[in-house]
C-alpha cells in the first residue's frame, strides 16, 4: 500500500508508524514489566522504544521540527512544525494484552493539527487523516455516520473516574439515558468508530493532547465536529474533557455539559 503526500508528511509519518508496530508486535511474545511514572500512570519500556523509534525516523527526514511526547516531553519547541506522540495509548490494555490499544501520532503546524495517525494493530485498523483530504481506514475513505436524532445515536464514553474526579458523573448518566446504545469503548477507540460511522458521539472528562490530536483530525476530516465540554477547541490546553460526534448532533450533546 503507497502512501503519498504533497509534503511527505504522511509518507514519513507511515514508515514511523510501521516501524513502531514491528516493535509492539514482537514485544507481545514476551512479559511486559510495568512501572509507574510519578503521577501514578503505567509504563513500559516498549512504550518508550516506540517513541524513541518514531523521533529517531522523522527526524532523519525532517531534523529542524520539533516532537512532543507523552514520555520524552518537549523536543526543539520553537520549530514551526511538532510531531505529537502517544507511542502506546491505553497502556495497560497493552500490558494485559488487550487488544485495544494503538499508537497515536500527530503533526502540528503552529497551534493546527494538519496530519493525525492513529493505528490499532491488534484491531487491523490504521486510520489517517491530512487537513482538506478527508480521512482514511487502511487505505479507504470513510464517514461519520448520517444519525441526526439524540434517541438513535450510539454513545461511547472514555473512563468513569475522569467523569467523577471532574464531578461531571451525573451529566454522563443523563447523556446516556437519552441515547439508543452505549459503550464504554473509550480512548482512542471511540474515535475511531465514531469516524467510521459505527458509533455517532464520544465523550470523555480527561484527556492530555497526545492522547486527542490525532483523532481530532481524523474525526473532522471523516465529517464530524470535535470541542470541549463548553464547545471550544481542545488545543488550548494540555489537558481538556472533549465531545466528539458526527456534528448533527453535537449541540445537542454539549448541552448536558455545559
């Protein structure tokens, strides 16, 4: 499968992805230790290789931009361009071997998001998306699904102990209450449904920007609407609750937030 950009962006950005991928893979044929960063989150030392293995790639063809990821911080901050990784989102789906869990890279131009990967490779699922060329599942375009009535839409949600750390539980609940079907396949996943038109909202109370960039524009370029509980931009902060969905129901969902 050739994957070709007018800037190459894309075409790096898959070589890293993949390149990535062969060290999960072989990492699931042994144990994984995990150990806890001091903010109480897991990690392993693929998660570390991965992302080492992914700024190593796109540095060899791109030296002057810069990366922020979620184990090695900040790289070259005052450089246009910043790759923003998550070498192992949904850790510790990963570390039981679970198979939801993907690794998640992103472009930025400035304060843009202009390029998101996010692959699954357990779920055979690479999904990208470039700013104004739609968004794509392992080479086919796909769209957010048609679903305009809140009493229809099939709701994902991300993890209960961000909702309740954030005292949001409740609006959760009653979000839910109203729709057809609901899941809890948060993180990364949702994302992905939702942009596959399998699933029409995601809702999550906490997320950083490495965990979100590239699903947000993925989400958009397959058609659907992604902000903050109060309906504005997820990149002003590093960390921020979001709602995602197909866009003909967004405000509706945004109304039990706000």
């Amino acid at each position: 499968m050739c994957y070709m950009s007018e800037t190459r962006f894309l075409e790096v950005a898959i070589t890293a992805i993949q390149k990535a991928e062969s060290i999960i893979m072989k990492s699931l044929s042994g144990d994984l230790q995990v150990i806890r960063k001091p903010d109480g989150s897991p990690v392993t030392h693929v998660d570390k290789d991965v992302e080492n293995i992914i700024i190593k790639t796109i540095g060899e063809h791109f030296p002057d931009h810069g990366f922020l990821g979620e184990e090695f911080g900040r790289k070259n901050e005052e450089s246009k361009f910043t790759w923003v990784i998550d070498p192992i989102e949904c850790t510790m789906n990963f570390t039981r071997k679970l198979p939801i869990f993907s690794t998640e890279l992103a472009l930025m131009e400035g304060d843009e998001v202009i390029l998101g990967i996010s692959n699954a490779p357990l779920l055979h699922a690479l999904m990208y998306a470039e700013k104004g060329k739609g968004a794509f599942l392992n080479g086919k375009p796909v769209k957010v699904s048609s679903i305009s009535k809140l009493d229809e839409a099939y709701i994902c949600y991300g993890g209960l102990a961000q909702f309740e750390k954030k005292e949001r539980t409740q609006d959760l609940l009653d979000l839910l209450k109203h729709g057809w079907r609901n899941r809890g396949f948060g993180d990364f996943w949702g994302y992905q449904l939702l942009s596959q038109g399998r699933a029409d909202a995601m809702v999550e109370a906490g997320a950083m920007i490495w965990d979100i960039a590239a699903c947000k524009i993925i989400v958009e370029e397959a058609g659907g609407k992604l902000t903050d509980f109060n309906g504005d931009s997820i990149l002003k902060k590093d960390s921020t609750s979001v709602v995602a969905t197909n866009g003909k129901i967004h405000d509706e969902v945004l109304e039990f937030f706000k």
